[in-house]
C-alpha cells in the first residue's frame, strides 16, 4: 500500500517535469523561463527522535525545476531530494512558491516547499523488511545562483530548514545542496 503511494508520489514529479519540458515553447511564446536543476546534497537528519544515539549525516542528490519570474520576482519551484547512510535513507518530494531578486550578477532567492518525506530504516541482516514510513515535510530556506553562460548557471548553495514527522516523531534537520542550473525559455 504505502509503495503504491510513494509510487504516485514520484510520477507526479515526473509529469511535473515532462509538462514543463512539453510546455517549453508555450514558455517561449508567453516570456517565461524555466530552469530545472541538479546536484550534490548533505542531510543533516534528527535521527535521535528515532532512537539513535545522535544526528545522522546522509549524502545524496536534489534535483528541481521551477519557474523563477512568473510575477515580479515570484514563481514557484518544486524540489525532489534523496539521501542515504547505512541505517536509514530519507526522500523528501516538495513543491511550493519562491521568491527570487537579482544583486550585481547574483541571483538570491527564498522559498517555502510543502509535501512529503519518506523515511525508511535500514537494518541489514535484522530482518528482509525496511519499516518506512511516509509523513508530511516542509522546507524553508534559500540561496545563491552565480551565472557561468547565458543558459547555465551554478548553484554555490542551497539551504533550507526541513522539518518531517517520521514514525511519529518531529524533526528539525538541516539540508545543505550545490549543484548546476539549466536554464530555458526567455532571458
């Protein structure tokens, strides 16, 4: 049941994605600009709310797309993250709207991101079930964007506050991303 529903999850992030690669010359026509992006990801997780002894540092990916300037600076921006350690993985599928502003050649911006989280513990050898668990999660964060082309930019950081309800529990966990940004549509 709750594999079939992440499974719902992940293909609304795919159509997401796909509507806006489909839709990239309905951009063109109405001025807009899309950009999706990708890159490195370092999860600082508030496993002790799980029973660890401390807080776990996971390694992963994120991956986003969204469109920056739907109204003077503000657009929305959907986020899909993984993160992994040896006894526990972390999947965070959020959506919601942005704010961005240009400073010199920087770009800034701000975004609060509402959805999902998946958590799964991963104890090799207990048993040949992973206990997972899906719960709501929100991010609030922000970061900086420096231009290297026209097209391309990168992503020094991204940060954000994300704050999932895993097995009951609450945690506050810090997520820190860099990557590179494609951009399309207008300039």
């Amino acid at each position: 049941m709750q594999i079939a529903r992440e499974f719902r999850i992940q293909n609304k992030v795919a159509i997401l994605a796909l509507a806006l690669l489909v839709f990239c010359p309905a951009l063109r026509a109405q001025k807009l600009a899309a950009e999706a992006w990708a890159g490195y990801s370092n999860l600082r997780f508030d496993s002790t709310t799980l029973g660890f002894s401390d807080h776990s540092y996971l390694n992963g990916w994120n991956i986003g797309l969204s469109l920056p300037d739907v109204y003077e600076g503000f657009g929305v921006a959907a986020d899909v993250s993984g993160h992994y350690a040896s006894p526990l993985e972390e999947y965070n599928f959020l959506i919601g709207p942005q704010y961005s502003f240009q400073w010199k050649s920087f770009r800034l911006y701000g975004h609060g991101l509402f959805g999902k989280a998946r958590t799964r513990l991963r104890e090799p050898g207990s048993t040949e079930l992973e206990p997972s668990n899906l719960s709501r999660a929100y991010a609030f964060g922000g970061g900086l964007d420096v231009p290297l082309s026209q097209k391309i930019s990168f992503r020094v950081i991204q940060a954000d506050y994300l704050r999932t309800a895993a097995f009951g529990g609450t945690q506050g966990n810090l997520r820190l991303s860099t990557g590179l940004i494609y951009r399309f549509g207008k300039h």
